[in-house]
C-alpha cells in the first residue's frame, strides 16, 4: 500500500472509530442453505473457481534465492515450484515421470530434484537429469521431464494454474486490479514463519468468510483478538478481489497529530482477498495467507495457513514475528475453525436461508463474487 492509500485508509477507519460506525452493504443479503452443502453447487464452484481460475499459493520470498524450491499441494495436486540458477522461476506437478512418487519434500537450496523412489533426477528446469540404467528405458518415446505448470510472482505473490492447459497470460494477469494495493509490502522479499494444514467439517465458503466481517471480534475473539482490534473496518473492490481493513485500538489517537506524521502503513490489519478467497493479512514487515479449498464433499474444506516476514539482516526470522505468526495460529485453529464447523452443522440441520447483515458487508460482496462467476 503506497503512502497515498494508506492515509486514505486510515482517515476512515479514524471516522469510523469515532463515530462508532463501519463500511456497509445497502441491505441485508439472503443466502440459500443450499450453497453449503448442495453437491451440484459444490461440484461447480470445486471445477470453475480452483481448477479452471488461477490460484494464490505463497509468496515470491518463498523462493527469492536461485537454485531453491518448495512445495505445496493445491487441489489434492503435489506441487513443486523452483527457481533455478539463473533466476527462472518454474513450477511443475511434484511427480517422477517413472511411477509417479515425489521428488521432492518441503523446501530449500538444491541442485537436483531426486525421486527417492528410484532415483530418478530432474533439474530446476524440470529436465530429466539422471537415473539409473538408464539403458533399460530406451528407446524412450514419452517425455522425461516434469510436467509444468503455468506459474507467476507478479506483485510478490505466488499464483498457479493448476493445469497444464491454463494460459501462462492468464496466470501473470490474475490479479492485475489489486496489485495496486500491495504497492509497499515486501512480499518478494519475505520468508517463511511456519505453516499448517487443516481439515475442516464446513463448507470452503463459510471459512473463506471467517476472515470478512470484524462483527465476531468482540464475542468469539473477546479474549484475544478484541482487546487490540475493533469491529470497525473499511471495505474496497479491486476487479474480482477485496481489501478490508480493521483498526487496531487507538487509531483515533493520531488525530491529534499531522498527516506528515502518521506511519506508513495504517494502525491497522489489512486483509487482501484474491478470487476466488485466499486472504493475504498483510501488515508492516510480515503476512498470513490463509488458503482455504474445497474438501471431498461440500460440507468439508482443506486450508493452508502460512505467516512471512521480512528476516533481519542475519536472515533470522525474530521472536516477535514467530510469535505473530503462533499468535495468528492459535487463534484460528482454536476459535475461527471450530465456529465454521459449528456453522456448518447448524445450517445442515436448519435447512433455512442465512441472513448476512449490512455490517458485514466484505461477506457480500464474496457471495455476490461467487454467485455471480458461477452463473
């Protein structure tokens, strides 16, 4: 976020504060139980929204240094991107062309990606480099190499086809609007706190949108997240994608001083949602992405929760930004995902339309998003 748009964002979340208001929709928005757990609906969003559109899946820092890698899995696919000795950044399906097994586990600096199964070895480029009897395979008319798939670190964010088919262009061009918005962060440049894995008993959406509304904070959150947040927040579209921002306790205390001397980033939590949900908090030297997908059924999602920063001049990451990241952590896993799940079983049960306030008005706008590319 330039200066610019900083000031700007803080101006109304100070008015906001004040006056004990928050960004709203213009009416209540009714959503069918149905989009929760309707197998037809789920199949849809499932193909549309994560197999055929670009996904967010890390950030450049990952993977800032030639001749590193690391991998993820996206959609049940295993994933490996790398960024070979010239700088090149690839990305392929994490599978030996031999018999299928991985080439490679978590992430690091490497010469060769090595297939423990056999030994098969492939290079950064994805090129078969060696294996062993390599007599007994020829004449060899199918390809060696590792499939690839169409990558981009544009804006410092790591977005992937998960199809071979999918444009390279589309892939670079997937968040064009809101890239913008990420002026001043340095996601190219942070490294990796942590990560996890969750399995989760609700619908994607309903976790996607646990991270959309502040009206939460004060009873979910009253232990954890309320003593430094507030429910204000001040909502923004970009395209297909979204900003929110919610203040931290305080924020009001800077009118007293001038604009000149504001910080650069807001006294705030920024949270970025590119379509079709992978939320992207962003703050002053670190971020989180919280990567939710659908799971084998539509009342189950995946989610992958992962915290950068930007490491000190030793390369080290410090004790506050692992303890961001630990922080962030606990409370998802602790109280978001357990009210999702909750959720989840309740509409099920009910069978009745959810009703979204005018309050909640980033949730809107994603279901609107949703309901809108899928028609």
């Amino acid at each position: 976020m330039n200066r610019e748009s900083a000031l700007a964002v803080t101006r109304r979340l100070i008015e906001h504060v004040v006056a004990d208001t928050t960004d709203l929709a213009e009416a209540p928005w009714v959503e069918p139980a149905e989009s929760y757990f309707d197998r037809e609906v789920w199949e849809r969003e499932r193909e549309q929204f994560f197999f055929e559109s670009p996904q967010a899946i890390g950030f450049a820092g990952d993977i800032a240094t030639p001749g590193t890698f690391m991998t993820t899995e996206v959609m049940g696919k295993p994933v490996i991107v790398t960024r070979d000795k010239e700088g090149a950044l690839r990305a392929f399906l994490n599978v030996c062309t031999h018999r299928g097994a991985r080439v490679a586990e978590g992430c690091g600096k490497a010469a060769r990606l090595v297939c423990r199964f056999h030994g098969w070895n492939y290079g950064l480029d994805g090129r078969l480099a060696g294996r062993g009897r390599s007599q007994d395979f020829e004449p060899d008319s199918l390809p060696t190499g590792l499939q690839q798939l169409p990558v981009s670190d544009r804006g410092g964010v790591l977005m992937l086809g998960v199809r071979p088919e999918m444009g390279q262009l589309r892939v670079e061009h997937a968040i064009d609007d809101i890239l913008p918005a990420f002026e001043g962060y340095e996601f190219a440049k942070m490294q990796r706190v942590g990560s996890d894995r969750f399995e989760v008993d609700a619908n994607w959406k309903l976790v996607t949108n646990l991270s959309h509304e502040g009206y939460h904070f004060a009873t979910l959150h009253r232990d954890s997240l309320a003593p430094m947040m507030t429910g204000h927040g001040a909502a923004d579209e970009f395209g297909l994608h979204t900003r929110w921002a919610f203040p931290f306790r305080g924020i009001e205390k800077l009118r007293d001083k001038d604009e000149s001397e504001w910080p650069s980033y807001p006294s705030a939590a920024v949270n970025h949602t590119l379509f079709p949900g992978t939320v992207i908090v962003a703050n002053e030297g670190n971020a989180q992405m919280i990567r939710v997908e659908p799971g084998d059924e539509p009342g189950k999602s995946v989610v992958y929760f992962s915290s950068v920063c930007v490491p000190s001049v030793d390369g080290e990451v410090n004790d506050a930004d692992r303890g961001t990241y630990e922080f962030g952590r606990n409370i998802f896993e602790s109280e978001d995902l357990p009210a999702a799940a909750e959720c989840q079983h309740g509409i099920a049960a009910r069978e009745q339309a959810v009703v979204i306030g005018r309050n909640e008005v980033v949730v809107q706008m994603w279901h609107r998003r949703w309901r809108d590319e899928l028609d």
